[in-house]
C-alpha cells in the first residue's frame, strides 16, 4: 500500500512544451531573432534539438546548469553565425522569467491531483528543474497546495536518475521504497531512477513513444486521468 506519490512536474503536471514554446516565440518576436533565421520553427527546432541533448547531459552530471542555460541559446546563434554570448545569456535569463508566467497544465493535472487529495496521499514533487523557476512556476499555476514536499535536485544535492536522489527523498520522508510511487513522463530520469531505486512506478507516455526495445519496470499510461484506476 502506497503512502507517498512522487510526482515530476515539467510535461507530467505543468506543460512544458507548450509554456517554453509561448515564451520562445515572445523571446524569437522581441529580439529580432529573425535576422538570424527564416522563421520561428526554424530556430525553435533547433534550440529544441540542443536542449533536449543538454538536458540529458545535465541529468547524467556530465555538464553544469550554467553550461546549459548558456549554452542552449548560443548554440542556435552560433549555427547562425552570431557569436554573442552576451546576448545568449540575455535570452537565457529573460526566457527563464517568461517561462514562469505561463500556466498550462497538462490535461487532467487538476483532476488526478483532487483525486490522490482525496485518497490521502502524501504527495510529492521530484524534479530536476532549476531552483528560480520551479517554485514560481508551482505556484502561479495553482499546483503549490496540493504537495506536502519539493524536492529539487539542486536543493538534495543530486539529480534524478542518481540514486542518491531517491535515497535523499526517502531519507527526508522517512519511509521506504515499497511505500513510494513515482509518476513520471521521462523514462530514463523518473522511471529508470524510480527502478534503480526499488521504488514503483507509473510512466506517462504523453507522447506515444515506441517501447519495443525499452527495459522499463513500470504501469503505463497515456492519460493523466488513467492512473485513478492504478491507484
């Protein structure tokens, strides 16, 4: 029986995509950027490209967060030739802000939520997110009061999937794996994370990725509102 949920909140609970893209095209609008690129798409699927590249890095520790957070933005300059890094960390910055103002949720976020409310379930965030924008992003979006704790990975000192993470999550719960349940969008930081760690867990499949050749240990859906019947 399952006394703690651990919920991941970018593209689990609070849409990333479609938040990130709204202030990336305010950001492609206000600094001209279409000097350096044909269209808007253009230079978003090209950011995108890298970002998620750092990302992956980010969470297996092989680069910093200022690496990344400069990095993703002089990138797609650099590819179109602009070498300013003043600019990039402009970007970087002031997209960070226009990302907190943003609100949507992924569908069904609310609903699941009042529902494990109900159940009384301890809840929890676990997120690899940087510190500035994640509590504001939680709380602007009315998610904030449904959890009990917020675990940030620069706050425990490591990030999902290490499973020091998990361990420092359980260790300040004071309970243990087999009362845990991860919900996560990411196979590899919150599903292989909730596994090396014995801890159960439930992979949203938002995007309908192939599983064919995936090891994964876990319950999935591709609807928020599908795990009430999981839990």
């Amino acid at each position: 029986m399952y006394s703690h949920i651990l919920i991941d909140l970018d593209d689990t609970l609070w849409d990333f995509k479609k938040n990130s893209k709204i202030a990336m095209q305010e950001i492609f609008n206000d600094y001209e950027l279409i000097k350096y690129y044909d269209s808007f798409e253009s230079f978003y699927d090209i950011y995108m490209l890298k970002n998620h590249q750092l990302w992956d890095q980010y969470s297996k520790g092989e680069i910093t967060k200022d690496f990344l957070s400069l990095e993703r933005f002089l990138y797609p300059l650099r590819i179109a030739g602009c070498e300013n890094i003043e600019l990039a960390k402009t970007l970087g910055t002031d997209f960070l802000y226009r990302t907190t103002q943003q609100t949507n949720l992924v569908e069904g976020a609310i609903e699941l939520l009042e529902y494990l409310k109900e159940k009384k379930y301890n809840l929890s965030i676990i997120s690899n997110g940087f510190i500035e924008v994640q509590y504001t992003k939680l709380r602007r979006s009315g998610l904030l009061p449904y959890f009990s704790n917020i675990f940030l990975s620069e706050e425990v000192g490591y990030q999902k999937p290490d499973i020091r993470f998990f361990q420092a999550v359980l260790a300040k719960l004071s309970t243990k794996s087999t009362e845990c349940i991860v919900i996560g969008d990411n196979i590899q930081t919150d599903i292989q994370g909730a596994n090396n760690a014995n801890i159960d867990a439930i992979f949203y499949n938002r995007e309908g990725c192939g599983l064919l050749n995936v090891s994964l240990d876990a319950c999935i859906v591709d609807k928020l509102l599908q795990i009430n019947t999981i839990l």
